[in-house]
C-alpha cells in the first residue's frame, strides 16, 4: 500500500519553537517490507516472516497486505494460516534487516547525535537544537522520510511533538507512510479521545485491567487521581497519570559514540561501467565528508561497499597513515579499492562509503594531514 506522506495541524513557528522537538520514526512493516524489497514476486502478496504454519511457531511481522486479514505478529502460524490460506511464509534474513537498520540509523545521524534507538525499526531524535530547514521538525522528519526511500527503498512514518511519548502516538496515527504532528494545543483533545490500547505502556493485561475498572480511554484515565492509579497500579501509576496529561520529561539519550560515517544507494538500474561506480562514489563521498566536517571529525580508515545483483555483498578498507577529513584522500583511494572487487565483471546493485577511525579535532595535537596519494 502506497501514500503520500501527509502533514497535519502544523503551526510549528508559533507553537513547537519554545519546546522539544521530538520526532519518533517508525519503518512500516520492516521486515516484511525488506522482503518485498529484494524479492519483487513477494509484493502486493500477502506475506509473513517467521513461523511455519505445519509446526508450532509465531509470526514475527506480516505485510500490509497479510494485516488486511487480522493477522499480526506473535499470532501462531497455524492461525494466520487459517486468515489467509494463500499467505506465502518465508523465513526471517536477519542480516538483511540488520543492514538496512544500519543504513536507517547512519541517516539519522546526518540530522542530530541524539538518536535513541528503540529497535531495529524504530527510533527517537531530538532536533530541538537543529537549524536545519529553519529549525522545522516537520520538514526534517519529512526529509528523513526521503532519505530513507531514496537510499533503502523503504518507507518510513514518522511522528512529531514535544515529548518522546506523543511523538511515538503520532507515528502510528497515520501508518503506512505518514507524517502526524501532535502541538501542545492539540494533545489534550487526542490523549482523551485515545483508546487505552492505544497508549504506549500499556500492554494487553493492563489494558484488560483498566477496563475492568471503568477505563475505556484517555479521558475515562485522566478523572483518576494519581493516589488512586498508585493504589490499583503501584508505580506504573504516576506514568499514567502524567501520560494522559500529555507530561513527558524523558530526554532522547544517545550514549553511544559514534563509530563511522557513510552514505550508500541502491541504484534502480544495475551498474556494470567502472566509471559510472566513480561518478556515483563520488557523490556519496561528498555527503560522507560534509558530515564529517561538520561535525568537526577527521578519520583514518576508509571503507568501500559493493553488493552486486545476486545481492552477494562485500568491504574493502583501507587505513590511512595521517587522519583526513577532505574528499582528496578519499577519492583517490576508491578506485583502489574498487579494483580489489569483480565489480569490473559482475552488475552492482549498491555501492556505499564510509569513514571510521574518528577523532575530534580538540583530540588531536596537530590538525589533520593534507595529504596527496600517488
């Protein structure tokens, strides 16, 4: 299923500017949609990834097409067998996913260093601080989208407010492909028009819980007291409280540092002409090392990825002797590296470039080398 990205209640300007800027973005249906990626006679089909509906097992994701007939994940496969007799399984690449959330999270860092990763699939950014696009969440979260698209071929949708909590409900309100902005003005009415299943936190047993108690949705939550939700459900309770209320204080937390820099495509057409390669490496280049000079790092190790079109991947590295952070040491190095690859003989589908070895330049006691490869 194919949207167009849709952008609602956007005021940024007046609203967003003096708070957080969290966008949460989600990939629709990632595993199922990497399948359908790289093996064009699964789309449009109703797909399954994991589980074996002849022994016991359980569905790890489905497609949009599969979802259409109630089936979910960790459903047994007997039962979404039982949906959809013509369901095609296949089993999980956990590779291939690992891949494209690389090459996802490396795009998110081309916006802001506070990303915080939930999953393969899915992750928080502040861009509070970002003047990129004039400071406008929307229209970042919206580039992300883009790039994702252009560089993996997925489609992403993402979420927008001033907290990490409403951020994440606005990424599902507007799935596959969507793009949903919660201001401060609009939360009050969505939070209490919310099923409580709907709240993020709020697993199946507790949702059978609260309704036991009278609790439909968000405005059934917020007459509780806070005493009275501790009583019936110990800590959890002062989250709920402060949830139903829009009130979220959790910052984005990024306490990895970062290892290396890149940029890859997937080309539409194979590659088969070396100096084609150079002209697309160079491209990629200049993105790696925009980044890297504007994040005032220097590297020493350059790497080079290829996948040809049986979708066989492979790396070759080099380590320089001097850090660089220019496109003159780069560029001349990846022809070297090119020709230690088949791609002279074999049609390529991808091509990436990545930069390792960072240090910032207050780490170094001399800047970084100039240098000229012969």
């Amino acid at each position: 299923m194919t949207k167009q990205p849709i952008i609602k209640k956007i005021d940024e300007t007046s609203e967003l500017a003096p708070q957080r800027k969290i966008i949460h973005i989600d990939m629709d249906a990632f595993f199922a949609s990497v399948e359908q990626r790289d093996f064009p006679i699964y789309q449009g089909q109703p797909l399954i990834v994991g589980g074996d509906p002849q022994r016991r097992g359980v569905v790890a994701a489905c497609s949009y097409e599969a979802r259409k007939f109630g089936i979910r994940s960790a459903m047994s496969a007997a039962k979404a067998q039982q949906l959809c007799p013509h369901a095609v399984f296949v089993k999980p690449r956990f590779e291939a996913y690992r891949e494209a959330s690389a090459a996802i999270q490396a795009i998110f860092l081309e916006y802001t260093d506070l990303v915080e990763p939930l999953s393969l699939d899915e992750a928080y950014l502040d861009v509070t601080g970002s003047t990129l696009f004039s400071g406008s969440a929307t229209l970042i979260a919206k580039d992300i989208k883009r790039r994702i698209k252009d560089v993996t071929g997925l489609t992403a949708s993402a979420g927008i407010s001033y907290n990490k909590f409403l951020a994440k409900v606005a990424s599902d309100m507007d799935k596959p492909n969507g793009l949903f902005v919660v201001l401060p003005s609009a939360a009050t009415d969505l939070l209490e028009s919310l099923a409580i299943r709907q709240f993020h936190g709020i697993g199946k047993a507790t949702e059978q819980k609260m309704k036991g108690l009278g609790i439909e949705c968000g405005y059934d939550l917020k007459q509780w007291t806070q005493t009275r939700l501790q009583k019936h459900f110990g800590r959890m309770g002062v989250y709920y409280y402060g949830i139903v209320r829009g009130e979220d204080e959790r910052p984005v937390q990024n306490n990895r540092a970062r290892k290396s820099i890149g940029a890859e495509t997937t080309f539409s057409t194979d590659l088969t002409a070396i100096d084609e390669m150079l002209i697309r490496l160079e491209s990629l280049t200049k993105k790696v090392i925009d980044t890297l000079q504007k994040k005032k790092l220097t590297a020493k190790t350059i790497t080079l990825k290829v996948k040809f079109n049986d979708f066989q991947q492979i790396t070759r590295s080099h380590t320089e002797e001097y850090p660089f952070n220019n496109m003159d040491v780069v560029l001349a190095r990846l022809p070297q590296l090119l020709d230690k690859t088949e791609a002279d003989c074999r049609s390529v589908r991808l091509l990436g470039v990545s930069v390792s070895n960072l240090a910032s330049f207050d780490e170094q006691s001399e800047p970084p080398e100039q240098i000229t490869l012969i």
